[in-house]
C-alpha cells in the first residue's frame, strides 16, 4: 500500500474523466504527474502539479485545470477538501477514514508493510568494502560496510534481487607486503629477534598468524631465501586475513553472498579478454596523454601507451591500460572484474568506495558503459570520513593494528546495532562525527535512542495491556473501532506511517539508505509526541481504564509504529529494542 500512489491514480483518473467530458484534450501525458507532501504541513495532507504540467499541452490556464481537477477530486470520498493555491497547483486533505485505514493496512502486512515491486526482480550486484586483505578492518572500512549492507537490504526490501560482493585485492604489490610481514613474525615464533622496516605491517594481529605458520611448516622456511617461501606464505596469509575479515563483519552484523579474487583475474586470460572485448568496438588504442593538469611541459614526459578511450564514454581524459613494461595498470584488472559482472547479467552495479577513490568513478563508469553497451548502469558511492571522539578528545589509534582504529574497537565499545544507526545518521557523501559518549547518550539527540526508545515504548503498553486483560494480539488489534483515533496528534503519527511506502522507494531510486534512518526518528519524534501529551490528557492514553474498545484502538496505533520501526531498523541491520535500562 502506497497511499500517495493510490491518490495520484485517482488524480490521473479524475483527468481522464475531464478528457472525456472535453475538459481537456485527450491524449495528455500523465507521466509527470506527481502527488506529494506539500512544502508546507499546514497547506494540507499532499499536493499536486497536475494543472502546472499540463497546462502548455493542453493549452489551458494553470488554475483553471486545477479548479477543474478540484471539483472531480472532491466527489470522492477519500478526499476531504481540495484548494487551488499560488499559479495552479492543487492541496488536498484527506478524509479521516483514509488516515485511520493505515493502521489497519500496517497491521495486516507487517513488517512487509511498505515492501515495493520498485525492483521488479532486477539483478543488482551490490560490491562494498573491499579492502586490502592485509590486517583487520578500520573505521572508515565500518561506514563502507553498514553503508553497503545497509543499502543492499533496501534494495531487496523495494523488490530488487540483490547480490553482497567483496572484492579481495590479493593480487596487487601489498600482499607481498603481508608476507614478508608474517615472515618476520614467523620467526619471532621461532626465538628470533626482527626489525620492521618501513612499509610492513608491524600490528600485533599478525603474531598469532606467525605462530600458526610456525605450527603448519616447523622451521623449514627459517633462513630461507624469499623465492622458496613467498609463494605460500603469501596465500597462507592473505587466508588468515580474510578469515579475521569475515570475523569483523560478522560482529557488525554482515554477510556477504560473494568474495571475488582479484587474483583469480591474473594468469587466466580474464583480463586480456576484457580487454580484447573493448578492442572490438575499437576502444584500445596506442598514443600519447596530454599533461595532467598542474604538471608544466617540463615536468611532463610524453610517452606511446596502450589507452582505453574512456572518454568516448563520459570520462575527462583516455586512460592508461599497460605500463611502459608491458604490465598491466591498476584499472585494467578492475576493467576485468566489472567485465565479469557485465558477463554475470546483472542488471544494475553499485560500488561502495572510499572519498579516497574519487577519481575513479568517471573511468569506472565509462568501462562497465562501454562493455555493456550502455545497457548496465553504475552507481559508485563514495563514502566520506569518520573523526571518533571519546571524553571530547580523538579517540586513539589501535594498538593491535598498529596505526589505525579498527571496527572491532568500535564494535567492542558501543555495539553492532549503535554502530550501524549511527553510521547511517548522514549522507554517506558527507563527513561524520562519531562520538562515543554521545551515541550512548539517553536523550532525544541520540537518534538510536531515541528511535529505540520509541520501540521500546510500545513493548511497555503491550505487557501493561496484558496485565491489564486487554486482548492486544494483532488479530483482535486490526478489528479494532479506528475512528476512535480522531486527535490531531493521533493523525500525525497515522500520516508519518503513511508515509513510509513512498519514502522506501525514494530511498531505493537514490540508494540513500541514510534516509530510511531519518524517517524512522521523524517518526519515533511524532510517536513521542503522542506519548507525552498523554501525560497531560489523559484521554490520549494509550490504556483507557474500563474501555476496552478505546483501548485497543491507541494499542493498535502503537503496534503500527513498532511494525513500521522494525521495518526500517531491519532495513539498516538493528536489532529494535524490547525495553531500555
């Protein structure tokens, strides 16, 4: 049930029926056509544009579509009123029966209330934090990680299927790196003395894989040259550290469907497949780059390179696919990799990147639109940085990982459900606090909280309920007399449920999970709203002593606001709350 959508058709209908009594021209466009809240609350319950679009075509004046429209529209009955305002557009209010049917609608759907055929059952492959497997994860790799999950229960909760993907960077010079570092932490376990040299890893998370290396092969690769153990200990550590991954992302409540091997693209013609692939639509080239900007002509050497035509695409300049020594660049195997994608048949691909990785989104996008020939598209969605405070003070790098603060030092400090919510409390392009003392705060600026608190709330009235004798099972709930919920307040909180369809599928086209997190504390605050002018009338109390039938009424509304915020919190992977201590 979309509320706004069922209005919207019957705003379409009414211009059809204008079109027949030659009111309007037939054969308008509606697709334009939009019903949505006003700007302003106090304007009315929603608004639309339909005498502003199709004024032009239909060569009328705005107000007097919109005057037309008005009289159609107040026929029906879910319509209370219905006023032209400013050059043309339309407000409505709606009928107190419409508003009060919300409850009941929540309570026979459940948490699938709000669930869309947005997606249609499209393919999505959803890839995000990805990070090097050298050590654990860190806090920027957190906000990638509950962004991604995040946005991937979304999609599949607005009827997408969804595909969670980890990328694993093994093949790259950094797991070499790794290598050399369990090494030397191999004979540490062995009794030897080692120094750390700039660009290892010196964290402490890497004593237990020296030891469990020691424990595997004995001395045999003590005093060794490289070439005899780099092999081996470089996938027997990178297997460590993805296994500590898996660990973390656990903790944080996540799990992916696909680990993908960047390695599994060397040595195997993947690569040069892709590569050849946009070679046939003539997109591989050898030539010379112009200097980057900022670089002077004598700062610049020109050089013949292999080149994809990126720019044939959208992107600002062509881009190097092969070094001067016949390797290939970082992107190529990336090209690979979404070629794999592509060959998969999804439908649409997301990536979740670092505000690091910025300048990669136009060459991304320009190869998965060259290899799909435009049919898939890419959404890259950069997240911004994490500052961590603690007692007003940045909160200290990790011990254990050397020279970062990991996830499970957030993890361990305030919770998997605190740290998701928080994570989602800003747009993912924008940069967050997080503040550890303050999103363990119990007030009304603590959006986890507060929305908690809201949950929490309704559990109360149904174990008083309970003791009370009052039948407050979902059954008897949606048999419930609804006009009984006539207050002002009482609307406002039915209006926000209403809501919550149409921002789900708002959320899903942007994929901005972050705004399922506002929604769910808009409407926490409208629920509390409620609860606290019950403390002064009494007659908005949820439990009315000796009226059973009020009673269960204000207990269905409450019920729907705990359904509609288990909803979204299991939308951003939270667990809700039964009680506060």
């Amino acid at each position: 049930m979309n509320l706004f959508t069922d209005i919207r058709g019957l705003v379409i209908d009414s211009l059809a029926a204008m079109a027949a009594a030659g009111e309007l021209p037939e054969g308008l466009d509606t697709a334009n056509v939009a019903v949505e809240p006003p700007r302003d609350a106090a304007h009315g319950d929603m608004a639309t544009n339909a005498a502003m679009v199709l004024a032009k075509p239909a060569q009328r004046k705005p107000r007097d579509i919109a005057e037309a429209l008005a009289g159609h529209l107040r026929a029906d009955d879910r319509i209370a009123s219905a006023e032209v305002a400013g050059p043309g557009f339309l407000n409505l209010r709606l009928a107190p029966p419409v508003w009060q049917g919300v409850v009941a609608r929540v309570l026979d759907d459940g948490v699938n209330f709000g669930r869309s055929d947005l997606g249609q059952g499209k393919r999505v492959n959803v890839e995000y934090v990805s990070a090097n497997p050298t050590g654990p994860l860190h806090v920027g790799h957190t906000r990638g990680a509950v962004f991604g999950d995040a946005l991937a229960s979304l999609l599949d909760y607005a009827g997408y299927a969804v595909t969670r993907e980890y990328y694993i960077n093994d093949g790259g010079a950094q797991v070499d790196v790794l290598a050399r570092s369990v090494y030397l932490r191999y004979l540490e376990a062995h009794g030897r003395k080692v120094a750390f040299e700039d660009g290892t890893y010196p964290g402490d998370y890497l004593i237990p894989v020296g030891q469990a290396l020691k424990d595997k092969v004995g001395d045999a690769y003590v005093g060794q040259p490289e070439d005899v153990w780099l092999a081996e200990v470089r996938d027997f550590a990178t297997a460590a550290m993805m296994d500590l991954i898996r660990q973390d992302l656990k903790a944080l409540g996540v799990e992916m469907d696909h680990f993908f091997s960047e390695k599994s693209l060397y040595g195997t013609g993947r690569i040069e497949a892709a590569i050849e692939a946009l070679r046939a639509k003539g997109l591989i080239y050898r030539g010379v780059l112009e200097p980057p900007k900022g670089k002077t002509p004598e700062d610049w050497e020109p050089r013949e390179q292999t080149l994809f035509k990126s720019t044939e695409h959208g992107d600002d300049v062509d881009r190097p696919i092969m070094k001067s020594d016949g390797s290939w660049t970082y992107f190529a195997p990336d090209i690979a990799y979404h070629y794999d994608k592509v060959e998969r048949g999804f439908d649409l691909l997301i990536d979740v990147f670092g505000a690091d990785h910025g300048g990669y989104v136009k060459r991304m996008k320009a190869a998965v639109s060259a290899l799909s020939d435009g049919r898939v598209p890419l959404d890259i969605k950069l997240t911004q940085l994490v500052k961590l405070w603690k007692n007003g003070e940045p909160f200290k790098m990790s011990k254990r990982a050397g020279n970062f603060v990991t996830l499970r030092d957030v993890v361990d400090q305030v919770g998997p459900g605190v740290t998701r919510f928080h994570m989602l409390t800003r747009k993912n392009d924008a940069p967050l606090d997080f503040d550890f003392d303050k999103v363990l705060e119990q007030s009304k600026d603590n959006p986890v909280f507060y929305v908690q608190y809201a949950h929490a709330r309704v559990r109360s009235v149904l174990r008083k309920a309970a003791e009370a004798g009052i039948a407050a099972d979902d059954a008897t709930l949606r048999a419930a007399d609804f006009t009984k919920l006539d207050d002002e307040a009482e609307q406002a909180v039915m209006k926000k449920l209403a809501e919550w369809p149409r921002l789900v599928e708002i959320a899903a086209r942007a994929n901005e999970p972050h705004r399922v997190a506002f929604f769910l504390y808009e409407l926490a605050s409208e629920f509390h709203t409620l609860w606290n002018r019950g403390n002064e009338d009494t007659t908005l109390r949820f439990l009315q002593e000796g009226d059973a039938a009020t009673s269960q009424a204000k207990i269905a509304l409450a019920r729907a606001v705990a359904v509609v915020i288990s909803a979204g919190l299991g939308i951003l992977g939270v667990e809700p709350a039964e009680e506060m201590r």
